[in-house]
C-alpha cells in the first residue's frame, strides 16, 4: 500500500525543524532512520500531515563521551553503536544490545533516539538505556529539557515527548571504573523482536554493589525497570544468593501476554534465567 499523502521538509537546522515541527502540531512526524515510521506510513496505521525530516541537520551525530556523559546524538544509528570501540570497552550493555537489533539492514538506517521516542515495548534501547540510567533531551519551542529514562515511557508507543519536541541525543552516565553490563535477549529467528529481553548495569565498590540497573523487554506495555531488584542488590554483596533473589523479582515485575512467542509463565521465567546470566556476566566484567 501506499501511504496517504503528506508534506515533506528536511531543514539543516533544529532550529528550522522546531518551527516546522510548531507549524503542524501533531499532524507532524520527526523522520530520523524511518525503520518504524515508514512501514507504519505503508500500512496507514499513521497518516501524518508532514515528515519533517531531520537527517540533514548537522551535529545529530555524536557518539562520544564528554564530562563523564556518553552522548548519544539522534542520528547515532544501531550500526555505529554495534561497531563503537568506546562502547565495547566502557558500555558492554549498549554494545550488546545494539547487535541484537533486527537485520543489519535496519541496523544501517534505524536510530537509538528514534526507537526510544517510537517507545515499542519490545525496542530493546529502552530497557539498555533504562538499566544504564540515562535521560532523554527533548528541544521544543521553550527550549531543551531532560527526561530521565524511569519517567519517559508512559504506555504502549507513548512517551513524555510532546508533538512539536525533538530527541536531540540520550545521555548515559559514566558507570565508573569498576562496572560491567549485559544485554541478553530471546528471539524466535534473527533479526525477530525479542520474545523477552534483560538488561543489567552494574557497578561495584569495595566488593559491594554501588548501583544496580535492570530493565525488561517484551513483558509488559513499556519496558520495564525492575526497582526492588535493583535495590536489592544495591550495598550488598554479589553472591549466588543475591544473583537468584534479584532475578526472582526480576520475574515478578515482569508483565507478560502469551502471544505466537511463547506462553506469559514460559516469558517470565526467561525473564528470571536471563537476569540471573546477565547479572552474572556484568559481576565478572565489573569484577574484572
Ligand atoms: C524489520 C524490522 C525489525 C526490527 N526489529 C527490531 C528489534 O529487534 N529491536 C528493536 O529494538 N527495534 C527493531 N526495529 C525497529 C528499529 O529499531 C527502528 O530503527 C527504531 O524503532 C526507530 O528508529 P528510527 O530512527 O528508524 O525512527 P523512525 O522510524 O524514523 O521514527 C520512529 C518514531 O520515532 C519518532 N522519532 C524518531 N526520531 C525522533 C527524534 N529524534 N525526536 C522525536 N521523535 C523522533 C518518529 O516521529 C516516529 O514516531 C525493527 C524494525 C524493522 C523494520
């Protein structure tokens, strides 16, 4: 099918695109790797007015660190992410789960801040970027503001962005010297949305832990962050026993639906192996 007809713009500037973006309201889209937008366009499950196109804006493409932050800017796409050096070395967790996105097709064009701002519950950038305690920062029309990632989801496909903001990049802090993480993700076939998925952050101190992340994909109407588990953990020792009573709150925080990927108690205890393997493999990193 063909989508239903709209403008198209494509600024050099995030201040052009702002105006564009106030101009239409919501009848407008931001298009940054399109890898969710134009197959919804195809299906007409959306039919905006406008595509404002943002992928000729200059400087949208950072991946660095900076003061103690990873910026990740909203052209920064799967793929560069999966081949990143820095985050193969200092953030296992975002290197992990950017190979574990779809295809190398979709990880050629598909952004990290697109799919955080597409908010499906089985993007695997929300529970990464969940566990590692970034925030989003939004430009709209009364300037820039930073949502942390606990208070952005807000349902299925729906976040705290209004219609005429725009992801200029995440930010994830430093986890500190001694730190490990892990992206572990069940899928039917490759290139599939996860059947569940566990992401963990951890960072350690005097042989306890000092912060604990963990966040779920695929179990319910967002990601999800498992709070209890991760306070479990914090200040205590990671042994065997903390490792299975944070993965069995892990499991009771999860919200899953059976659907053709597996049954909701089958997706609940993947959520309790995973986060027990992830944690596991994010103690011995940390531990170095
Ligand atoms: C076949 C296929 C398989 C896939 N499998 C997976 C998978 O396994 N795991 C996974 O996580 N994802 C998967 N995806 C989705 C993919 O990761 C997308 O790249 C991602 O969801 C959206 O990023 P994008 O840059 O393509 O955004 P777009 O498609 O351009 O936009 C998506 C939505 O976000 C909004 N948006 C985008 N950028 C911004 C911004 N900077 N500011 C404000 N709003 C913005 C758009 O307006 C739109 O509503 C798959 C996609 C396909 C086509």
């Amino acid at each position: 099918m063909y989508p239903a007809r709209f403008e198209y713009a494509a600024p050099g500037t995030i201040e052009q695109a702002l105006e564009q973006l106030a101009q239409y309201g919501d009848e407008a889209k931001v298009l940054a790797g399109g890898q969710s937008l134009i197959p919804l366009l195809k299906l007409r499950f959306a039919a905006p007015s406008a595509l404002v196109d943002i992928n000729r804006i200059g400087g949208l493409d950072t991946l660095a660190e900076e003061d103690g932050v990873l910026r990740i800017g909203a052209l920064v796409r799967h793929r560069t992410c999966e081949r990143s050096e820095l985050l193969r070395g200092r953030y296992p967790l975002l290197s992990q789960t950017a190979a574990l996105v779809s295809d190398p097709i979709v990880r050629n064009l598909g952004t990290v801040c697109g799919s955080v701002a597409h908010a499906d519950p089985q993007g695997d950038w929300g529970s990464a970027l969940l566990a590692a305690g970034a925030e989003v920062v939004a430009r709209g029309p009364s300037g820039e503001r930073r949502i942390h990632m606990g208070d952005f989801f807000r349902g299925v496909f729906t976040t705290a962005l209004e219609p005429t903001e725009i992801v200029t990049e995440v930010r994830v802090p430093d986890p500190g010297p001694r730190s490990g993480g892990a992206y572990l993700k069940l899928e039917r076939k490759v290139g599939d949305y996860a059947t569940a998925g566990v992401g963990i952050q951890l960072s350690v101190e005097d042989g306890s832990v000092r912060r604990a992340g963990i966040a779920l994909t695929g179990v319910g109407p967002t990601n999800l962050r498992a709070t209890e588990a991760e306070q479990a953990l914090t200040g205590g020792e990671l042994d065997g026993e903390a490792i299975r009573g944070a993965a069995e709150l892990a499991a009771k925080v999860a919200q899953p639906r059976s659907d053709q990927r597996g049954s909701a108690d089958y997706k609940r205890q993947v959520v309790r192996v995973f986060t027990e393997r992830a944690l596991r493999a994010a103690a011995a990193t940390a531990r170095g």
